[in-house]
C-alpha cells in the first residue's frame, strides 16, 4: 500500500503552508494489539482512537510502530486516511521493552528513509511514551518538524507509588526529564499531571496543555444487563464484580483479591469477581502474570469467586461493563483511568483509587466512590455499599452516563488538532488553552 506524496512546500517544519499531515509514534505498543496484553492498554486505544478522530476532521495521520512480526506488511490501514507502519529495528519479535532502547537510533533513521522512499512529509511528530519522545527527538536530524510529547504515565509518578522491586529505570527517568526541555509542547492527561510536570519536573508551563483521553461513547453505551449476561454466558442470579485491564502491579489487583476476602457475608453471597486481561492457554487456565493472580486468589480463598476470561477484544468490552454490577479500577496510579470512563459510558458505578486522573474522572458519590489506593478493608467497605444498594447503583450509574459524554473522543480531537495546528503554524507562546472538561 502506496501512501498520497505531500505535495506541500519542500522545506519543512515551522511557517508551512497548512497542516498537511501527522507523524504518530508508538514504538512499543502497536493500537491495534490486543487489549488487555502485556505492554497493551489505554494508550493504545488512545492511539488508535485519537488517530482516527483526527482523520474524521481532514487531518492524515501515519502510525510508526516497531516490527514484532517479520510477515506483516509495512503499511496496514487502520482507518480512512490513518495508516500503521512498521519499522524494522531490532530483532522482528516482542521484546522487552526496557530491551528497546538501544535500537530507537535505528528506528529513527529507518523512519526518515520511509519518509524519502515514499515522498511523505510531516508538520508535526505526536510522541506517545519516553521511547517514543527520544525517537521524535532523533529525527530532528532529519526533519525540522516540531513534535508533542504525551508521556501516559512517568517514572517519576509511577515510582513514588510502587515497590523497589518494581521500579522504573534510572534511564526511563533521566530520558523524561530530558524529553520536558526538548519537546516543543506536553500534553498531560489531568491536572494533577500538569502540575507535577510543572511543578516537579520544572517543565516550562506555556508548554504543557491539560487534554485528557477520550471515550468512544458510541460503541460504550448501556446494553440491557440480562442481554449481556446471556452473550457472555454469565449468570443472571449472581453479582458482578468486574476488572477490566493489563495484569500489572501497577493496577493493584492484589488489593482487589484481597478486598473480595474482606467482604462482608451479605455482600459476598453469590458475588463473583470477574477479570478481563492477561493469558490463558489453549484449556482456558491462566497463564504468566494471571495466573499469579488466580495463585493469589487460590491463597485468599476466593478462587471459586473469580472467574478469569483473558484479553478481549474491544468490541467486547460493552457486554462486559453491561453485565456487571459494579467495575472496580484498584490502581496504585492512572493518568487518566479509561476502564473508569468506559465503565461510566455504559452506565455503570465505579469504585476507584483516589489517585491521578481518576479524582477528576469519577465523581465521589455520584458517579462512583473514590478510595484510598492498597486500602483493602475500605475497597471491600465501598464494594459491600454498592453490592447491598441497588438504587445507589442506579443512579451513579445514570449520572456517570451523563458524565462521560464530556470526554467524547470528538471534543478530544478538536483540542488536539487545535494544537497541533499552533506548532505547525510556528507558534511557541501560548500554545493552547487547556481543555474545560474538568471544569
């Protein structure tokens, strides 16, 4: 597949004639994996998503990942006027992905050759994680195109949260610090984010724009429950508990299997936690990082209350919120909580971790509860709550439908797009307002 050549002036970067179109660089993570994997989650959907929306509005965007598949071809379309490109550097396999950074030089220079192959320009690179910065930072060899780094999280603000033993890189850390003085614009996904990168990271702050992630809202919406139940072949008679996500300590899965142990007896009579994400092998048993998780379970004696499902696709997903009764998000840390937003979409109440940017996506007793992260006893308090009060489900559920649909990937686009515009135009003051959807 053969892109449109960019017909625009030759010299490129600031002060072109218009917005012609979009590099997008995911290094690490394709968006069309498969969610729920290792190293596959919101910031995929936020890839794909964004790309796809940015299209509707006129805007050509091309996708550069890292080949992982020596069969699959370069370019694959992922929506009209969206492609994906893969980039051969490094080994044509999943790797690691701390494994990754000494082949991103490579990336870069086979980026710019794609780019000469086939006649393709730039007016702006959109960064997507520290990995996908330093590329955007390598081709500045060779385009004089300004680029916007969008971190989705940061070792700085995963670290203060997380075990020794599961620390971010001193490099991952050191690159972040870099990318805030070498991007030319910071997108941050809520304002607890901005303020550390300003604040923390001393990040200049007419560079940094406050633009949260959006939510799909047509394909999350309320499905009827007994519907849903039925697809998925759950049963109508029990409580749902659902987890949605990538198996990573990070999630705080931990302190959701041993909140299920802490509820009380009303509440746990036919309650059954069910967790969507990770691997099960050809017989349906968990495998990898899940199946510590049922090991876990086994140990809190609640294995015969969970039931495990693995990766889903998208499309799925609404069958899974809709059938549930309450979704729980545990994180010890999100920078913007998709699975919550997702989970509002479709009308249903959220209990989530006071944390990053799910204290400003789930509103306190009205679109959900907020509890502390690693508290067990007060997650399994607020599941108790919710599981004993259908009413109060009810309504958190209608009122965070309403809420969701603020964060439509429509709106999302536009500010991003606005952006996006300013830098191609050469602008470096007051780059853009930040987005009112908080407010």
């Amino acid at each position: 597949m053969k892109l449109a050549s960019y017909d625009g002036p030759s010299v490129f970067g600031f002060e072109t004639d218009g917005l012609r179109r979009v590099a997008a660089i995911s290094v690490h993570t394709s968006p069309l994996a498969t969610l729920g994997g290792k190293d596959a989650g919101g910031m995929n959907v936020y890839v794909r998503e964004l790309s796809c929306h940015t299209s509707k509005l006129g805007l050509p965007v091309d996708v550069f990942v890292r080949r992982t598949d020596p069969d699959a071809p370069e370019v694959l379309q992922i929506c009209d006027n969206v492609h994906l490109i893969n980039i051969t550097a490094g080994p044509a396999a999943q790797i690691d992905k701390n494994e990754i950074f000494q082949h991103l030089s490579e990336f870069a220079e086979q980026v710019a050759l794609y780019s000469v192959r086939n006649g393709v320009r730039y007016d702006v690179v959109h960064a997507h994680y520290w990995l996908s910065g330093w590329v955007a930072h390598l081709l500045k060899r060779y385009w004089e195109t300004p680029f916007i780094q969008m971190f989705h999280t940061t070792a700085h603000m995963k670290n203060a949260v997380s075990p020794t033993s599961q620390q971010e890189t001193t490099l991952r850390a050191q690159i972040e610090r870099r990318l805030v003085e070498l991007a030319d614009s910071v997108i941050a996904a809520n304002p607890d984010e901005r303020a550390d990168l300003v604040w923390r990271q001393h990040t200049q702050s007419n560079k940094v724009c406050t633009i949260p992630p959006g939510v799909d809202v047509e394909l999350f919406r309320p499905i009827e429950r007994q519907y849903s139940r039925s697809e998925l072949g759950l049963p109508q008679e029990e409580r749902i508990v659902l987890f949605i996500g990538r198996i990573d300590p990070i999630k705080g899965i931990d302190t959701l299997i041993d909140s299920m142990s802490l509820l009380d007896e009303a509440a746990s009579t036919n309650t059954t936690l069910v967790l969507v994400g990770g691997d099960l092998d050809v017989d349906g048993r968990p495998v990898g990082p899940l199946a510590e998780v049922a090991l876990g379970a086994q140990r809190a004696g609640i294995a015969d209350h969970c039931r495990f499902v693995g990766s889903q696709p998208q499309d799925q997903l609404p069958l899974f919120y809709s059938a549930a009764d309450i979704v729980v998000v545990p994180s010890r840390y999100e920078s913007f909580g998709l699975v919550a937003v997702e989970a509002m979409a479709c009308g249903r109440p959220v209990i989530a971790s006071n944390v990053g940017g799910l204290t400003f996506t789930v509103l306190d007793e009205q679109t959900g509860l907020l509890v502390p992260h690693g508290d067990s006893a007060a997650l399994a308090a607020a599941m108790s709550r919710l599981l004993e009060d259908s009413s109060l489900r009810e309504l958190m559920g209608v009122e965070g439908h309403q809420e969701a649909q603020r964060f439509s990937w429509e709106s999302v686009a536009q500010s991003v797009l606005h952006l996006y515009q300013r830098l191609s135009e050469g602008h470096r003051a007051n780059l853009c307002c930040d987005q009112e959807i908080y407010a």
